[in-house]
C-alpha cells in the first residue's frame, strides 16, 4: 500500500536509487554519531552505559 502511494509521488526509479544508497546513509551516519561523541564530551555519553559508568568516579 505505501509503495504504490510511493510509485504515484515520487516514482519508481527513485525509489529504487534510495534503496541502494540506504546502507551507505547508515554507514556514514554511524561513522558521524562516533566521530560526535569522540570531539564532544564523551564522558558524559558513556555515563549511561551501565559497565563503563563505574569506572569515572568523580574524585569529589
């Protein structure tokens, strides 16, 4: 049913063009959420990943 309103507005070979280049968009988005969290502060990510929480004890 979505794929024949799909064909109607954008059309087929469109569609087809996005399919091969969705693996692609997830590689480069994966490769972009790391390389955000490696030059932000990534210590602040990590404190929600329960096995690497207890290793940043603040000194305080």
């Amino acid at each position: 049913m979505v794929q024949k309103i799909l064909n109607k507005i954008i059309g087929a070979k469109y569609i087809a063009i996005a399919r091969t280049w969705v693996p692609n968009m997830v590689a480069w988005g994966t490769v972009g959420g790391v390389a955000l969290i490696h030059f932000t502060d990534w210590r602040l990510v990590l404190d929600y990943v329960p096995y690497i929480r207890g290793k940043f004890k603040s000194d305080e």
